[in-house]
C-alpha cells in the first residue's frame, strides 16, 4: 500500500477548514491545509470584520447545543491564541409578534430556559433609542448576543493549527480527489499527496470537489454597508446591541454598533439571492440597487446611525436547501467529509463545527447532534431559488 503523507488534508482555509485545521492538529494528528487564495480573502464568505452569534435560535431551537458549544470554543481559542475573537454586545431580534424572528426567537428561549427581555416599541426608544420601531413592533433582548470577528478568529485558528504542527500550504488549489479504499490522493495539477481522510470546506467552491453539491449548493452574491453614526453615543459599541430585524415580504435585516472606527454596518440576509456563476470570477460591483436598499433601511430603520454612506463590501452566501448546514461523509466515499454550513448563518458554529469535523474525520462519528446536516437530510429537497 502507497503509504500516508498525512493523517489528514483540510481544503479550503475560511472559518470552517481552518477551525478543523486547528481541532485536528490540538489532538495529535498529521495534518496539512490549503487554501487556494488566502485566509478569509474577499471572495470567500468569511471577511468583513464582524459575524453575529446568539442563542436564542429563531431557525429552530435545535441549534441552541450547538451554540452552547460554540460559545465555549470561541473563548477556549481565545484563551489558547490570546487572540480577541468574541463580543458580547448583546442582542436585539426585533419584529411584529408573529414574526419568524421574534416568535422563533421566543420558541427557542422557551425551549432550553435562556435569559431574555421582551420590550415594546416605548421600552426600546428609551433603552435603545437608535432603533425606530413601528408601534406594534416587539424587540427580543438576549444579554449574551454578540459578535465574532472572522478574520481574527480564522488567523486564530490557523496560528493554533501551526502551533500543533499543522502544516500550511496558501495560494495552492486542490484540483481532484481520486479516493480508494483506504484513504485518498490530493492532486494539485501534476502534484500529489496521499493523506487518510480529507475535510473538503471549501465554502463557494464546494461543488468543484463534490459534484454531488453541483445541483443544491447555491452561492449567492451579499452587499453590506458602513455609515457614519449621526449619533455616536447611541450607536457605540457597549450602548447599541447587535441586531436582526425582520421586514415582512422583503425578508431581514441584520447590523452591528459602530466598530474600530469603521461606523455602523447592515446587510439584508440574502440581499437580492443573486446567483454566482463561476466562484473564481470577482462579485459583480456594487451598484445603486444594492445602495437604495440599505440606504433606504437605515434612514427609516436606525435613524441615528444614517450619516453619510462610508463603505460597501460584496461577499457570499452558499445557500444549501432548507437553508440548513451540510456536516457529513460523502456517501459510499467515508474517507471524505464534507462541510457547507454557511446559507448566511454558519460563522458563529465555526468554532464547534472544527471539533465536529475533527470527530468525522477521526472517527466517523461525533457525539454532537448533526444528523440534520446529512446528505440523507438534502435528498429530494429543492434547491433555495435564486433570482438569476
Ligand atoms: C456578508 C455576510 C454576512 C454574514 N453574517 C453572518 C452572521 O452574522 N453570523 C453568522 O453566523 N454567519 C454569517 N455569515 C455566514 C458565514 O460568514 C459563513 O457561514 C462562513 O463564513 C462560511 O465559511 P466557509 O469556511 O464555509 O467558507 P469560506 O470562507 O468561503 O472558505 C472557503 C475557502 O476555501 C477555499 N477554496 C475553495 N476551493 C479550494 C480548493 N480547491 N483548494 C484550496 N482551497 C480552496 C476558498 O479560497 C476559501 O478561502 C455571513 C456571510 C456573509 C457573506
């Protein structure tokens, strides 16, 4: 038998493959990653200075273990890295009662007991008066909401790795993957390098190496924009929380306070669900539809942070069905794991989606609840509609 290179390969260095990276590395094993571009470069999904984490899961409650999890991962890097990787700014989940947002929010906080606050639209003028609320509006307040900082937190992870003996290899793209019965052989053009198990995190890319994903993984373009507050007192880091608000038909928005200087960030989850093609090409540029969009929010919405528009940044969603998480073997292929958990959520799990991967890649199992991130899970579910 050709012999191992490595216990294991991590293709793909954003949030997920460079905390699988690190967990893999921290337990003992042989590892090395690439990544085709840099960490965290600016047609990944995982630049742009900030990533909201919660508890109280509007999506399903289901998530809350893994978020207990993350939360704990997210200081432990700190701890081992000395790194600022995690906010606590608390957060705001804002909408009419019936609202997805608020009343998934509330169903979560139910389910698993979490400290929260329920304030009407005069509560929150006087507690948060940077938020403009529609009378019948609600806001959800969680203390421990906050923020990560993905750039930081993925040189965080790599710098873990490395310190383990990870082995790194930047600017270098894995082209195939030829599996057989006991592990699997990396080419990169004429290179090869056989290794036991390979994570694949490859994020918008993810249906190069799993063709399998060509027809359900949906990259979609996302728009953000920084303002300068009018009102700096109001939108600072410490007085205003994070947020998610929902919109009704239009769907919802998300922001952070004014950080480093840079203002008050938004972003509509999903934006305008503009398909990529081609994940090499760069995002089309921003343009006056995206502006008006995000302009005319928070005019109306956070009337204190609507100074003059600083900076815009384009970036990507790999929408999956459902918009769930992937986490799981490739079928009839064990020796592969994939990871797509991104349909503009993943960030905050990064750091517990690292020691899951880590458990697949081992073990072929984890103790962790992912059973619904399975293939299993994508069969005959449609793919989430682009509007391109
Ligand atoms: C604007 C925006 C806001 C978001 N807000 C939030 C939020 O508030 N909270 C939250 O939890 N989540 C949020 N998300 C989602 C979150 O950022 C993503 O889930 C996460 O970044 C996905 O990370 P990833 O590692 O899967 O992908 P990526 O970061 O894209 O990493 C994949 C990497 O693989 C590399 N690669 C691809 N192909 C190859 C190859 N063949 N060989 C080697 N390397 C390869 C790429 O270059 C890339 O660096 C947001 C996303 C965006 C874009």
């Amino acid at each position: 038998m050709i012999p191992f290179d490595f216990d294991a390969a991590v293709i793909g260095l954003g949030a997920m493959g460079s905390a699988a990276l690190a967990h893999l590395a921290a337990r003992g094993r042989k590892v090395i990653g690439f990544e085709a571009f840099s960490p965290a470069h600016s047609l990944s999904s995982s630049h742009g200075d900030s990533r909201i984490i919660r508890l109280g899961y509007f999506e399903d409650p289901s998530y809350v273990p893994l978020l207990r999890r993350a939360y704990e991962n997210w200081r432990a890097l700190e701890r081992d890295t000395g790194t600022d990787v995690l906010t606590i700014t608390g957060v705001l989940q804002i909408g009419r009662p019936d609202s997805p947002i608020v009343s998934g929010t509330l169903a979560s906080c139910r389910a698993y007991g979490l400290d929260h606050q329920v304030l009407d639209a005069g509560a929150m003028a006087q507690r948060y008066p940077a938020f403009a609320l529609d009378p019948d509006e609600i806001a959800v307040f969680e203390a421990q909401g906050g923020f990560v900082r993905p750039e930081a937190a993925v040189a965080a992870h790599l710098a873990l790795g490395r310190r383990h003996g990870a082995a790194l290899r930047l600017a270098t793209r894995v082209t195939a993957l030829e599996p057989d019965d006991a592990g699997v052989t990396l080419r990169l053009g004429a290179e090869r390098i056989r290794v036991r198990r390979v994570v694949v995190a490859t994020g918008p890319w993810i249906a190069e190496l799993v063709p399998a994903l060509a027809a359900l993984a949906t990259p979609i373009r996302q728009v953000v924009a920084w303002y300068e507050p009018k009102d700096a007192a109001a939108t600072a880091l410490g007085t205003m929380p994070v947020f998610l608000r929902d919109a009704g038909l239009v769907g919802s928005f998300f922001g952070f306070p004014a950080l480093d200087g840079a203002g008050v960030k938004v972003g509509k989850h999903a934006h305008f669900r503009e398909a990529i093609g081609d994940p090499d090409h760069p995002n089309a540029p921003v343009n006056e539809a995206d502006t008006a969009l995000l302009d005319d929010f928070i005019a109306r919405r956070l009337p204190l942070a609507a100074g003059a528009r600083r900076d815009t940044a384009t970036c990507r969603y790999t929408m999956l069905p459902g918009e769930d998480f992937l986490l799981d073997q490739l079928p009839g292929e064990p020796n592969i794991v994939v990871a797509s958990p991104c349909s503009g959520h993943g960030y905050k799990f990064a750091s517990v989606v690292g020691e899951i991967l880590a458990d697949l890649a081992e073990n072929g199992a984890t103790g962790w609840p992912i059973d619904a991130f399975s293939f299993q899970q994508l069969q005959g579910k449609q793919p989430v509609p682009a509007a391109d």
